[in-house]
C-alpha cells in the first residue's frame, strides 16, 4: 500500500520515562507505516532541557507557530523533590521574569504558555465504558486557559511579624502604587501573587469562539467574577466584548451561542445537562475540572488534549498523561499504560495538518486510526485502566489485561484491517426513483456488511440536498447541511475512496425553481432563483445556483475514467428474463436527421500544446472591439484543447426544415439533446427548437414575453407557467395561438401523455441517452397526444451524437429489434477524469454577442492557437483533456 504524501511538515515532541517508548510504538506502528510526513523533532526529554537550559522548549514553541501543527508526548510534572535533586533552580531560557532563579516549569506547561490561545480537553467515548454521569449523551470539552494564574504564581513562605504588599509600577516615571494585602502579625503563612494579561485573555477567547463554530457547539465561560471583581471579571468583559463584535453574527447563522456563568452555577448546571458545549475556564480552574469532566465519561485516562491556538490554525495535540517512572502498571513483566491519549494525539494532530493542507486522504486516515482504536476496545481489547473502568472482562489473572506493546499490536491490526479494505463506502442518497431504490436495498447492504465490519455512510447529493449545501451560511443550525458533494471529490482523488453513485437528477431551471419552492414550503429561507439578476447579491445567488444546475455531480466525482460493463450476474439475469422489446418493421418511418453543416462537428479543431501554459479566450469583433470571454485557462504540457460552435442561423434552419419534413411524412416530431451534462450549449439549442415550432406565437406575443421573463430555453411549459399570471383574456388569447400552431405543425412526441407534457416542455426531459434507448425499445414508436404509438423523427442537430443512434435505427428497421436474450455486451471505457472533453467546458462556453472573429491565445507567446469566424447568436466552446487521463483511459 503506497503511504499517504502530506506536504508540510508537523513538529514532533518527544517525552520521558515510559510515556516515550510508548510513543514510539504508536509512531512506528501506527502512524509511519501509512504516512509519509516531514517531521521536526525535538528531544523534550528532562536530561536534554536540562543541557540546553530549556532552549529546546522555546524552540519547539517557535517551530510549532511555523508549522502550525505539533504532537507531543508526556513529559515528567517536576515536582518539589525533583527540584532539590536535579538542582533545578536557575535562569532558565524558557523563564518569562528573569530576576532571580526560579525552579523549572514542566514542558506542557511552558509550551502552553507560549503557544497562547487555550486547552482543549474532551473526552474518548468508548461503548463499552460506563458513564458515571448518565445523562451525558454528547462530549463536554474544557477549555482550559493556558496562561497565567496559579501556574506563573509567585508563592511565598512569610515569616511573622511580616506585612504582604504589591506594589505596581508604571512606565515613564509615574508614580508607583502600593497596596496593602496582609499583616502577618505574629503568625506568619503563605503568600502567593498571581497575574494574567488582557492580550492573553483576548487569546483565549478568539481560541474559544473559533473552536466552537468548527465544531457548531455553544460556549460557557464559567468564572467567580462577584468575588474576584477586578480579576475574573477582565475574563468577563473582555469575552462579551470579542463575542457581541466579532462572533455574534456567525454564532447565531451556526445556531449556538455564548454565556456566562459563575463556576458554581455551571458545575451543577453542567451535571443536570446534556453535555454538547465547550466550558471556557481559567488555568486551574480547568485543569481541576477536566479531571472531573473525564471521570463523569467513565475514565480520567480516556481524554485527547490539544492546544488551539488564537489564529485559527495553530495546533499542539498532547498525550493527555504525566510520564512518571514511579508506579507504572505492568503485565507480564512489560509495562500496561493505555495508549489511547498517545494515538489520539497524533490522530488530531494529523487531522489538523490535512485541515490546513485540504488532504482528504490524510483526514480519512486520521478518522480510520481512531475508530480502530475505539472498535480494539470495544472488541474486548484493553489495557488495566479500562477493565477497571468498566470497559468488560475478557479473563481472569493478569493475562486479563493487555500490555502497551500488544494494545498496540491490536490497534494496528484492526487499522490494517481498515485500510486494505477501506473500511468505510459512502452510498449517495439522491432524487426519486433511486432514492426509492435506497429505501428498498440499503437495508439489506447494511445487515450483509455488518459483520465485517464495513460501514455505510450516507451522503446526500440530491438536488435539494446541493441546494440547502449552497446556503447553509443563512439557515439556522437545525437545517443546516453540509457541502456532501465536495467533500465526496476530494474524496475521490485519494486511494480509500469507496462510493456508491447512484442516479441523480442533472436539474433544469424549471426542476430548480420546484425545488426550491419546495424547500421554502417546508421552512427554508432560501432565495428564489433570480433569473435576470440586477445587483451583486443576486448574481452571487445565481451563481450559487449554478453549481447546482445541470450535470453538477458526474463532474466533480468522475476523478477517473469510467468503465462501464454488465456484471456477469445481471447480464445472465436478463438473458434468461429478457425485458420488452417492440417489434420493427422494414417500412418503419421512424427515422434521425441531423444537420450536414454549421454544427459543433463540422468546426472542430485542435491543439496539443508542448509546455505548460495559459491561454485566454476573446472575441475579436467585426466592430474593432475585442472583448476577453476568459482571462485565463491553463494548461499542462501534453494537453489537448478543442474548440467547435454551433452557427445559430444553420442550426434554425435546420430546425424549420425537419419541422415541415415531419408534416410532410406524418410522424412525430422530437428533439433529442443533452441539456443536463451540456448545460450551457444544449439548453440554447432547445430554446431554438421551441421558438421556431412556436415561432408565430412568440414573435405575436414578443413584448408580454419579454415582461413575463419568459425564456424557451426553459421549453414551452415556461409559457404556461409565466401566462398563468396574466389576466383570463390573455392567457386565452396566448394558449389560442398555441393551440393554432400545434395544429399547424407536426404532432409533438410526448414524454407523458396523461399529463400532456410534450418533448418540449422542458429542456432535462429529453436527455438522448435515455430517450433514444426507450424509442428503440417501442419499435422506434414515441407517443402521440392521443396516448397511441406513432413512428417519429429523432431530431439530433449535432452529427458527433447522431451517428451512433441513426446506425442502431436502421440495423432494427433491416434486421429486426435487438434481443436482449441473446445478444453480447460491450464494454464502454469512457474518457472523462478529470474535467475531460465536455465534462471541463461549461465556463469556456458561449453564446457570442457579436459578429467576429472568436480566438484561443497563447498568453506567453501572444500566438493565435485556434480561431473561428462567428456570428451573432452562435454557440462556441472548449474541451480541455489532460495528458494523464489519456493515458490512463488508453492503459484502461
């Protein structure tokens, strides 16, 4: 299995004692065989921050601000004993008040600090722990300050007869002020000063508010700001004052929110509650009750800690435990800490760096190595803390319990597992008949892969699913969806990539706009879809729309090429039960008839370029002017551009001539396109056919048309709906001289009689690769108005389709239907990854304003690649094809 390449590095923390073999065995076994990753180390250990005096401490801070990303593994807690024998009093680098010796700080401590921002600290969810606090159903993350308080205090023993006094004193000469604490009298006792700064605070909150939107979770600050007025409450004000300015608006678009709260109203609150948000405390505060949030989930060993930083980016995941040499668990001899808050460490800290780096191949590996850990645990695998916690009872004695070396061992074995197969397939959810088709089947896939392990995640790419997606931004938290369909390309470029695309709907305006008014009924403020848009905010609606318009789906997630082929079992199925096939005639009328000139085929050229290089694509207009239609597309070396246009004079034309024709040879006349996947070129074309079938109608009625926004690009069932808003007079005024040129031209096919809905009512209705095979099905019969089989004319303008369907016509008229029992089946490997041929050419499309002169330059050398001479209301457009995919598709 190739490893996964990530292209920035992260900084790795190594620690002491125990902890640091530990460490080692998750990064050797767990994380470097998959992952090919630059890594900056660096030895945190207590015997080289004593050697470099803790410059590697402030350094590893500094690389990790670089980075952005850094995992780290437990260090030793120093404590007092520790101090005295290490003789660790001195002027450290990594001190921040240098004037006198103080004892050294723990790394984590240090390196907090200096990394700003807060702690964040959630709980590890394991099924098979019980909680002690059961009304906890979502995690309660703690986000702990990282600066300041009881741990930069200056703690001092005081001898009696001794008075406690601050002093503060100002820059620039001011006057110093003093402040009475204590008389010690003749007691004596302890003292302590402790301090925190606005900017760090400012830090804290901007770490808090912007975890919570990432993960769409509320905030509770939690402080004792009625007693610690002056203290606690800079905490107060100065998160209300970064939220009502900055946060505010966002939190309320995502659905949360944030509050305030003293610390002993939140710690009964936090028991009776939930769960589901993030409580903000000060430095002590949090350590103390992360601790008690942990043990409520069911173990104070089962907690990934990280540190996020203020910018939004900067990330320390740390291995959640002190290293301690001192009462480590054994089992058989070798030691038995649990290794989870060491693997989630590296998970997170993985997942963040492909956050930044948009790795999907990274993330999907981070989310495989945790659930294989938490499925290890759950499959009876664990080490002393988690049987004691309650995690279950595989055996008696010692052998009851795993060391940390086999925990390993087992997490990496359930991780191969996952990896070699994949170990999860996103099964599409999409529109009508195949979402139907979810209903029946999914179920019975599900309980078929859920005894080994495979799960099915649904993902929804349906046409009111991209809708909600697109303005998610706007809807209230409970309606908000999320971008399934990007996330699913991405998906699909890397090598665990394992979809289930069913059909979708590639939707025309008409089946947008019944979307969205769907949508709207069941209560989503979404706009409707502005089909002239006027101001900047409705041309961003309108593009936001058009991702979602047409063939929107195939192109993102057909990274590859495609190879098309019956499985065997269905192939025998339908030879023993072979579907309906209509009986041909040899005197069948029906017939294709495509154009000889003027089409896409007939004007293409292409270009092989040799070097990388951008090109633009302008019209050069016979007025003088020049007008660029794309600044810029570029290109590999090897790459293939061809460009072709449809003249919009021969095109009506041809249009008027197969029209009359069918009158003449008494069939039915249809149109066959493909308006979804060619959602630029292809529906102008339709509204071609409908304004010249109905050409009396709209020149007639021209101005009503053009007040009603009526388009024929939409069909004619856009007519009816716009004329329905007119005053009774007028609209059967307008459906009069509809009715008199339906009798005047040839029958329209229909696509459902019932419903009198013609083939050109609307433009995704008459997609040629569905509506040609089910004419050829019928005898080469479509169905009339009259609900009767009629042969008809397949009008295909352009001969690069037309070939195809007018060869399979007239083998049936001379040599009988196609017999599905006995004929063979043939392959179809498609050329189409990445954006190949027409899949890439919707923004190098166009319908050409002026007569000229339309020209592909090169952008370096200034050279003319390719040229057409073209009219007003002509169609032009360009295919790109990679070199890669070309070869692939050869090699395919």
């Amino acid at each position: 299995m190739a490893k996964i390449a990530v292209s920035n590095p992260i900084c790795e923390l190594d620690g002491d004692e125990v902890m640091r073999s530990v460490w080692k065995m998750v990064k050797e076994k767990l994380v470097m065989p998959y992952v090919d990753v630059p890594i900056k180390y660096f030895d945190l250990s207590l015997e080289n921050r004593i050697s470099t005096m803790d410059s590697v401490t402030v350094d590893a801070a500094m690389e990790i601000k670089k980075c952005h990303v850094g995992v780290k593994c437990s260090t030793v807690e120093i404590d007092e004993a520790m101090v005295e024998e290490k003789s660790l009093r001195k002027l450290w680098k990594s001190a921040t008040v240098f004037d006198r010796e103080r004892a050294l700080r723990s790394a984590g401590s240090t390196l907090r600090s200096m990394m700003e921002g807060a702690n964040f600290r959630q709980p590890i969810r394991l099924k098979t722990i019980p909680q002690l606090v059961a009304s906890w159903t979502q995690p309660i993350i703690v986000a702990r300050h990282v600066f300041g308080d009881q741990y930069r205090a200056t703690d001092i023993a005081v001898d009696k007869r001794s008075k406690y006094q601050i002093v503060i004193t100002p820059e620039g000469g001011c006057k110093a002020r003093s402040y009475d604490v204590c008389d010690f009298g003749e007691s004596g006792g302890v003292a302590m000063a402790m301090y925190n700064s606005e900017e760090k605070i400012q830090g804290f909150a901007n770490s808090c508010f912007q975890y919570a939107l990432e993960l769409r979770i509320p905030v509770y600050l939690s402080t004792k700001d009625l007693t610690l007025r002056d203290y606690d409450g800079m905490f107060v004000n100065t998160f209300n004052n970064i939220y009502e300015k900055q946060y505010k608006a966002e939190f309320e678009k995502a659905g949360i929110w944030y509050n305030h709260m003293s610390i002993d109203k939140m710690v009964a609150f936090a028991l009776r509650s939930n769960g589901g948000f993030i409580w903000a405390l000060k430095n002590y505060d949090g350590d103390i009750q992360s601790e008690m949030v942990a043990q409520g989930f069911g173990s104070a060993e089962l907690v990934s800690s990280l540190v996020f930083g203020p910018d939004g980016k900067t990330m320390l995941t740390e291995a959640h435990n002190a290293a301690s040499s001192a009462g480590t668990t054994m089992s058989r001899g070798k030691p038995a800490i649990n290794p989870l808050s060491i693997v989630y460490a590296w998970s997170r800290g993985l997942a963040q760096r492909a956050k930044l780096d948009a790795n999907m191949q990274l993330k999907a590996f981070a989310e495989n190595l945790e659930a294989a850990c938490v499925e290890t645990v759950e499959k009876g695998k664990m080490t002393k803390d988690l049987v004691v916690s309650g995690a279950g009872h595989p055996g008696e004695g010692e052998a009851a319990f795993l060391s940390s070396e086999e925990m390993v061992d087992a997490i990496a074995e359930r991780l191969q597992e996952k990896m070699l197969r994949g170990a999860k397939v996103f099964w599409t959810l999409t529109d009508e008949a195949p979402m139907l088709a979810t209903y029946a089947l999914l179920p019975i896939v599900r309980a078929f892969t859920q005894k080994s392990g495979i799960e099915i995640e649904l993902s929804d790419i349906s046409v009111a699913g991209r809708v909600i997606a697109a303005f998610s931004d706007s809807l209230p938290s409970e309606k908000v969806q999320r971008d399934e369909l990007t996330e699913l390309g991405e998906l699909a470029k890397t090598p665990v990539a394992n979809i289930v695309k069913l059909p979708n709907i590639s939707a025309s305006i008409p089946q947008l706009k019944a979307c969205i008014a769907e949508l709207q009924k069941q209560g989503y403020s979404i706009p409707d879809y502005p089909e002239d848009p006027q101001s900047n905010e409705e041309k961003e609606i309108k593009a936001k729309y058009a991702k979602v318009l047409g063939s929107a789906v195939n192109p993102v997630l057909r990274e590859g090429n495609s190879d098309r082929r019956a499985a065997r079992a269905v192939k025998n199925y339908a030879k023993k039960y072979p579907h309906k096939m209509g009986k041909w005639s040899s005197d069948s009328k029906t017939h294709v008839s495509h154009m000889t000139e003027g089409d896409f085929y007939g004007s293409e050229k292409s270009v092989v370029v040799d070097h990388a290089c951008d090109v633009r694509i302008e019209l050069a207009a016979a007025d003088g002017t020049t007008n660029v239609l794309k600044a810029k597309t570029s290109l590999l070396p090897g790459e293939v551009i061809d460009a072709s246009f449809m003249s919009k004079r021969h095109l009506r034309a041809f249009f008027k001539k197969e029209i009359d024709d069918a009158k003449t040879k008494d069939v039915l006349c249809s149109l066959h396109l493909k308006a979804t996947m060619m959602k630029v070129s292809d529906p102008i074309m339709f509204g071609h056919m409908v304004s010249v079938f109905f050409e009396e109608v709209f020149e007639k009625h021209a101005a009503t048309f053009e007040r009603l926004g009526v388009s024929p690009n939409n069909g004619i069932g856009d007519v009816y709906d716009k004329i329905a808003t007119l005053d009774e007079a007028q609209r059967k005024a307008i459906e009069a001289d509809l009715q008199a040129c339906y009798a005047k031209r040839p029958e329209l096919a229909m696509v459902d009689s019932d419903r009198g809905i013609t083939n050109l009512h609307v433009p995704s209705d008459i997609i040629i690769d569905a509506s040609m095979p089910a004419m050829i099905r019928e005898s080469g019969k479509m169905w009339t108005p009259g609900n009767t089989l009629k042969d008809a004319k397949a009008i295909i303008p352009d001969r690069s389709y037309a070939g195809v369907f007018h060869e399979a016509v007239e083998s049936c008229k001379k040599n009988g239907a196609f017999n599905p029992a006995t004929m063979g089946s043939v392959p179809n490997v498609g050329l189409m990854a990445q954006k190949a041929e027409e899949y890439g050419s919707h923004d190098k499309t166009f319908e050409i304003k002026k007569k000229g002169t339309v020209r592909v330059v090169h952008e370096g050398k200034g050279e003319v690649l390719m040229q057409h001479e073209v009219e007003e209301g002509d169609i032009w457009r360009m295919c790109q094809t990679k070199d890669i995919p070309i070869q692939d598709w050869v090699k395919l």
